[in-house]
C-alpha cells in the first residue's frame, strides 16, 4: 500500500513539474502588451547625455517630458501633450540652471501611443530572428531577457521584458558586442485607472513653445 501511494505522489509531482517547467514561448511574449491603451512609466539613460523621461498615454491622449542633465544637475525640462483631439502642445520647464538651447531628439512625429513609448521596441522585436536568452528582476519586475541579434545604433540588441504584463523593463543597446547605452524602466503603471485625465495638462511654469 505505502508503495502503490509512493508511486502515485511522484507521478503526481512529474506530472505538476512538467506542467510549471514549459518555456516561455516569444510569440506570447510580444503579443501581451498589444491591448494596453493606459500607462506610465518613467525612464534613465546609462550613457551619452543623461536624462530623466516621463510618459503618461491613455487612449488617445499622450504626455512626454524629459528632463537633461549636465554634471549631474537637471537643466532642461521639455515636455509635449497631444490631447484626444490631436493637437500638440510643446513646452518647456524653466529652472536656474536652463539653457538658452531647446533640448532636441523628443520631439517629432506623433505615431500613436505604442509608435511613441517604450511600446514600440517590443514592435521591433522579430521572433524568427530574436531568442530569450534568460531572466533576470529588474525594479522588482521578473523579466524574460530576449536577444534581438541586431548590432547597431538604432535598435536595441537586447530587451527585458515583464512576465505579467508583456512590456519593456530594461532595453541596451550595443554595435559589434560593444554597450553603447542602455534604458531602464521603473515606476511602470499598467492597464486602466494607472494615469488620471489632469496629468494631461501642461504644467503650471511651464513657458509654451509650440502649439
């Protein structure tokens, strides 16, 4: 009898282990972020000119601000809203330390909230090249590393991933094996009630630079 239940347990254990171990497929990875209409996040920048980003997107209403830094002291603060009607509204943030300059390389086309956001590296992720490579917590989000195979400036060689909800956590970007810089994402807010309809505002001190 303590056999026949000895036998009956541990392939009760097979059974369940088999069932946990199966691999995260790459396809089902990509495709869980593709329903996501509400967000925020905010991001850094390891290397080159250092800045702070904030996005906020919620259906068709989109904020993005980032701030540069020099010497490790914030300088510029620019920011856009593209409200649900479509207008765009660029401003800028004045501190002591402002430069006379507008910051560049925030501020082009609008391409919708995934073209815009840190959504769109999970776009350019093409499973028939691409391979998950391991995982790995990165603010305190469980992440599937997945390993692009592109070497260049322009695309991330590998991007970080969160299990649950299918969006990036960390992208790195590198050309002939060599880390170029990478972003980390932290403070990720997901899925509807994550952003209310007053962040979508421009800033009280904020001087208007566009409209």
């Amino acid at each position: 009898m303590r056999r026949t239940l000895f036998w009956v347990i541990l392939i009760c254990i097979l059974f369940f282990t088999a069932g946990c171990a199966k691999s995260t497929d790459l396809n089902d990875l990509i495709n869980m972020s593709r329903d996501i209409q509400e967000f925020y996040y905010e991001e850094r920048n390891s290397k080159g000119i250092v800045f702070d980003g904030k996005v906020w997107a919620k259906d068709n209403q989109f904020k993005r601000e980032v701030t540069i830094y020099s010497d490790n002291v914030a300088v510029d603060t620019i920011g856009y809203i593209r409200d649900g009607s479509g207008k765009m509204t660029k401003y800028k943030v004045q501190s002591k330390n402002t430069s006379a300059a507008v910051a560049t390389g925030m501020i082009g086309k609008f391409e919708g909230i995934r073209g815009n956001s840190f959504l769109r590296y999970i776009d350019m992720i093409d499973p028939k090249s691409a391979e998950i490579v391991g995982t790995e917590k990165v603010e305190g989000r469980q992440s599937v590393i997945v390993k692009t195979n592109i070497a260049n400036r322009v695309d991330p060689s590998k991007i970080w991933i969160d299990k649950k909800t299918g969006v990036p956590t960390k992208i790195e970007f590198a050309e002939n094996e060599k880390i170029l810089t990478s972003l980390t994402y932290k403070n990720v807010k997901i899925g509807p009630g994550s952003v209310s309809d007053k962040k979508f505002s421009v800033p009280k001190s904020a001087i208007i630079l566009e409209e």
